[in-house]
C-alpha cells in the first residue's frame, strides 16, 4: 500500500539507518535516505526499498557541517517537489558516531566530535526542518539504552544521547502546539557497524550482553527498524514526549 507520507531518515547509507528506511518503505512510506559521502552504501539501501516495494531518493547531509544545512534544506525542497509533495511527514534523526574510552584517554577532539554529530548536528537539522513538518509530522530521534543503564568508558557517547533525550522532551512541548510529535528511540546493544561491530563480531562481548538481556541476545537490525517504523506509524500518532526503549530488556 502506498501513502503519500514521506519520511527522511539520516545515516541511511548502512546500520539502523538502513533498517529503518526499508522497514518505512515496506509500511508505504517514501524514504528520503541520507549519507555523509558513502554513494554505494545508500544506493544498496534504495535496492533495498525497491525490493521492498517502496520509493526513495539520496540526498548528501553531513551533520557535522550545520553550516551546509541551509544548502541540504533547499536540495530537500526540490526533491520534495520533483516527488509533488511541499512537506515532509517524518524525520528520523538516526546518525550519530560513538567514540568509547576512559576518561583519562578522552580527547577534546573526540568529544567536540561526539557532540557535535549527535547534539549540535540534531539540534540544528530539526531547527533546519521544521519548517518542512507540517501539522501532523514526527520527528523520532535515536538514542541508546545507555542513558538509562551504566557501562565504563562511554561517558561523553552516552551524555550526547541523554542531550538528545533532553531535547526531544522540551522539543515535544515545544512544538506539539504545531502538531509535531517529537519521541526518542533507544536501541540496546545491537549487531552493526557500531564500536566496531563489536555487537555483531565480538562473540565474548555478544555472550557477555546476551546473559544481560531479558530476551537473551542481542539485537538485530531489522529489529530496531521495525520499531521505528511502528511508533512513526498513524497508530501511534498520540505519543509525544516519550523515550522509548527498544533493548529486549538490556541490564534490568
Ligand atoms: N548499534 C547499536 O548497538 C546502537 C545502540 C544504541 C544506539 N545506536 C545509535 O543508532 C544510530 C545508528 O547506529 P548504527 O548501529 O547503525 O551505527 P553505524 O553502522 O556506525 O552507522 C552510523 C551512521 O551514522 C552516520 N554518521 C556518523 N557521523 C555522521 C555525520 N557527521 N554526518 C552524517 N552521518 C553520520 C554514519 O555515516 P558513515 O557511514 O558515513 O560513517 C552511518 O550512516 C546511532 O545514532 C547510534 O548512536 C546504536
């Protein structure tokens, strides 16, 4: 079935990113699939949505460069127009970099980094946005399971992700007068690239977070994208302002 609801998901080149897209497209949705430079990796995704039925485009966004936005929001408007749409329905904030260590191995450059992709770069592409989501639209921002349980040496990741928590709370409120939901969505530890591919290659570290997680195992990707599709879905349209975990029940 196909809608004329359109949603933008970042880091869409590999990962998450790529789950949700394809997992978007499957429910009808077109998918806007964005990459900071990995054209083979976002052409694989667009392969992905096709096969699943659905419609997508690329467009380039580093999230690190806010000075770019301006130029990234009129590419979106044309594509958008090209595509007879004025508005975009969902934005799925899923890139983001996590740089792990003690606090004595810490560099200024290494937190500048952390955030400055998935606070500043967030914060200011939902301000760059929102003109573009109209009543009705829904920003999803990811997260991690980490804000709410501890492990060492991910101080400075696990901050930027409670940032981002921050903001979509007061974000909701803020803008919930203008019909947008704004929810956050945290993963647990699941196999992709990330730390890595520590989750999906390291067996110790997959039997070590396995004995830790209620459902006993670690995630998958499809898993994650299967439930951001859903809370971006009509049927969840009265939730705002929420955190929701999605970690088959990480370190309870
Ligand atoms: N996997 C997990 O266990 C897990 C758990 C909790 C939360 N998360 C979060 O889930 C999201 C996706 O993670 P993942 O597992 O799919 O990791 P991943 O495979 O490392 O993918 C990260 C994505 O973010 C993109 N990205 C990083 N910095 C960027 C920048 N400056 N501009 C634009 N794109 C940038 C990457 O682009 P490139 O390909 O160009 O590097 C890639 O598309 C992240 O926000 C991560 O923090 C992951």
């Amino acid at each position: 079935m196909t809608t004329d609801r359109i949603a933008l998901v970042t880091g869409a080149n590999r990962g998450l990113g790529r789950s949700a897209a394809v997992a978007l497209a499957a429910r009808g949705m077109r998918v806007l699939v964005t990459h900071r430079g990995d054209t083979a990796g976002a052409g694989k995704t667009v392969e992905q949505v096709r096969a699943a039925g659905g419609t997508a485009a690329v467009l380039r966004l580093d999230l690190s460069d806010v000075s770019s936005f301006p130029a990234f929001t009129s590419a979106l408007r044309e594509r958008l127009e090209r595509w007879g749409a004025s508005r975009l329905d969902v934005l799925v904030n899923n890139a983001g970099v996590g740089i792990f260590g003690p606090l004595e191995d810490v560099t200024t450059e290494d937190f500048d980094t952390v955030m400055g992709t998935n606070v500043r770069g967030t914060f200011f592409l939902v301000q760059a946005l929102v003109p573009l989501l109209a009543q009705g639209g829904h920003v999803i921002n990811v997260s991690t399971s980490l804000t709410r349980h501890t492990s060492p040496a991910t101080s400075v990741y696990s901050a930027s992700k409670a940032a981002v928590e921050a903001l979509s709370r007061t974000l909701a409120a803020e803008l919930g007068p203008h019909g947008i939901r704004v929810n956050s969505l945290a993963p647990g530890p699941t196999a992709t690239d990330f730390n890595g591919g520590a989750m999906r290659d390291d067996a110790g570290m997959r039997r070590a977070l396995a004995g830790q997680t209620a459902l006993g195992r670690v995630g998958e990707p499809e898993e994650i994208g299967d439930a951001i599709a859903t809370l971006a879905s009509e049927g969840l349209r009265w939730v705002t302002a929420q955190r929701i975990e999605v970690s088959g029940g990480a370190l309870l």
